[in-house]
C-alpha cells in the first residue's frame, strides 16, 4: 500500500482548466466534479490497483480511474500514488503524454 498520494502540478492545472470550463454553465457543477475528482484520488491510497491499466501503456503500475467523463491517470511506486493527469475521455492521451516519462 503506498504511503502517500501526490498530484503533479499538470494534473492540478487539468482540474483547474475542467473547473472552469465546467463553471461556465454551472458552477455547482463544476465543484461537485473537482470535489469528486479529489474524493477519488485520496481512495487510491488504500486501493491503488482498482483503477484499470491505462491501454494505451500496458504498463502494471500505469492505471486509470474514471470520474464522469474524465480519466484520472496516475503512476503506483512503493512509496506513492502519483497523479499524472486528469483528462477529458475523448483527449488524446499523446496531448499529455510527456508526464508519463519517468
């Protein structure tokens, strides 16, 4: 089980671009959304394997949770959970895919 979960400074900038995009229309909305978002990434603690491998990676340690349309996309080491980014379903992942080279 890791000990510590980490959002890189990109994921959070993802959830502060869905927010505001989301707020144009509804700003309760938007809240719920990034409020889940995080309810979800603190869950990764105690379960870090529940999210899927993300496909296009293949890679055990490289998983992928979804939260409405988004795809929280994260890396399991022993000593955390590290998010990597937070994206729209339809986004391709190569727009983001620079984050993923540890």
């Amino acid at each position: 089980m890791a000990k510590r979960l980490r959002w890189s400074q990109e994921s959070l900038d993802d959830i502060d671009a869905i927010a505001e995009y989301i707020s144009r229309d509804a700003v309760y909305h938007a809240q719920r959304v990034v409020d889940h978002i995080f309810t979800v990434g603190e869950t990764l603690l105690e379960q870090p394997k529940a999210g899927r491998m993300v496909p296009e990676f293949e890679q055990e340690l490289i998983r992928e949770r979804f939260i409405y349309s988004y795809r929280l996309i994260y890396e399991i080491t022993p000593q955390e959970v590290h998010i990597l980014a937070v994206i729209h379903g339809r986004r391709l992942l190569e727009s983001v895919e620079d984050r993923f080279d540890s």
